[in-house]
C-alpha cells in the first residue's frame, strides 16, 4: 500500500533587513510579532512565547498564571540561514507533529524568508490540518516582516 503525500505549505516574505536581523527577530522575538491573540494556547491568559536557542530547545508559551505549553522542539539551528523545528503547539511532544524550517537567504539588501511546513502525513486529517495552516502562515508571516522591518 503506498503512503499518501501531502503537499507541505511553501510561502516566503522579503524583508528589508540583514538575515543576522531577520533570523533574531524570528526567533528572539517571537513573542512580539506572533498573533497570540489568534493563535495560541491559552487564548485570552497567553503571557508569551519564546524559541530556547539551539537544537533541543522548546519553543513555548506561556498563560499569566505561569504554566507552559511546548509549541515544539528546535531540530536544526543554524544562525543566521536555518531554523527547523517540530511542530505541535498544544499537543504532548510525544504525539504527531509536523515539521516546520525557514531559510534566511540574503538577497541584495533585504533577506528573503522561506518557509516549509512539512509532515501532515502523520496527523489524523492531514488535508484539513494543511490547508488551515496554508490560509494562517501568511498573515503570521506578515505581522513577523512588519516586526523585522520595524
């Protein structure tokens, strides 16, 4: 029986900004620029979100009343071009999750972001979990180039 493929999500953002800058404030301010209001964990009591620097390292959020969710694990850290990391935010490390990578690629003065979001095979509904992301990566995309031009 042959494994079906989903289609990871492409989707990249240029920004005007060295990739030394476009990588930290991917991942050294994460908290500012993501739209917790909309996508976290613990809705109206999110604190914050943060990346752990290197590979092993959580990406996590935090409620206002202290407690954490891992959103995912760092696999790849490679400053200032490449960022890979699982992808499970609200789900226990040890269930399915997805793969997410961006590559930080100088282009002239600005540095184009390219964002991969891989793996939906291993999650119950592959399709409908891909296609919700395809619509919500760019505008978590736009507000990180508005951070990373700001």
């Amino acid at each position: 029986m042959a494994v079906e493929t989903v289609a990871p999500v492409l989707r990249s953002v240029t920004v005007e900004c060295t990739p030394e800058h476009a990588f930290r404030v991917f991942t050294e301010q994460v908290g500012e620029w993501w739209p917790l209001e909309k996508y976290s964990i613990y809705g109206e009591e999110v604190a914050g979100a943060w990346f752990e620097p290197g590979a092993g390292g959580r990406i996590v959020e935090r409620s206002k009343a202290g407690d954490e969710s891992d959103w995912g694990e760092i696999l790849v850290w490679e400053p200032p071009t490449r960022v890979a990391f699982t992808w499970h935010p609200g789900s226990a490390p040890d269930e399915p999750s997805t793969e997410v990578e961006l590559r930080f690629v100088a282009v002239g003065d600005a540095t184009r972001v390219e964002l991969e979001h891989r793996g939906w095979e291993a999650l119950a509904t592959p399709e409908e979990t891909r296609n919700s992301y395809d619509q919500g990566w760019p505008g978590v995309l736009e507000r990180y180039a508005a951070a990373a031009t700001a």
